[in-house]
C-alpha cells in the first residue's frame, strides 16, 4: 500500500499547512484535479476556488483561494496560492 501524500500549502508570506494526507483537491484553470498518491507529475495553474486536504494524520482543512499554483512529484505536493481573504484571515477553514 502507498503512504501518505505529504502536503504543503504555502501563501507568499508563511506556510498555511503543512503535513501528510490522503488526497488533495484543488481548482485548477483546466477544472478540478484530485491528487492521491502514484499520481503523474503536475504542474497547474490553480483559479479562484477552494483547495481541500482529505483524510491525514494532521487533519483535514480547506483555503479559499483567488489563483496559485500547484506542484506535484512522488508524492510530495506543494500548493502555492494567493488567500481570497485579507491578511490574517488566510481564508482557511478547518473542515470537521
């Protein structure tokens, strides 16, 4: 069985999360795309939308997000977006 995916969701001034999960899906210009581990090398372009991290160790979360980017390659995810909220809000939302 494949482990974990390890995940990073960055904003161009701190780390919004960072840890392992299941699956990631976010909104790229193309439509939606769901990573899970053995996937293919992704590079996208991500639009407005929200991106969701699924089923880790560290939890579930979701980011509202106005575009970014994302990368992934043997299982190691890097999203790189611009918050749809102000500053100290993050746009993030725990999801439960």
């Amino acid at each position: 069985m494949a482990g974990p995916l390890t995940v990073d969701v960055v904003a161009p001034d701190r780390v919004l999360w960072s840890g392992t999960a299941e699956r990631l899906i976010a909104p790229t210009v193309e439509g939606e795309i769901g990573l899970l581990t053995g996937h293919e090398p992704v590079l996208s372009v991500l639009r407005t939308g929200t991106v969701r991290v699924r089923g880790g160790a560290d939890g579930d979360a979701e980011f509202a997000i106005d575009g970014g980017f994302v990368s992934f390659d043997r299982d190691v995810v890097t999203v790189v977006v611009e918050p749809a909220a102000p500053a100290g809000e993050a746009g993030e939302t725990a999801a439960h």
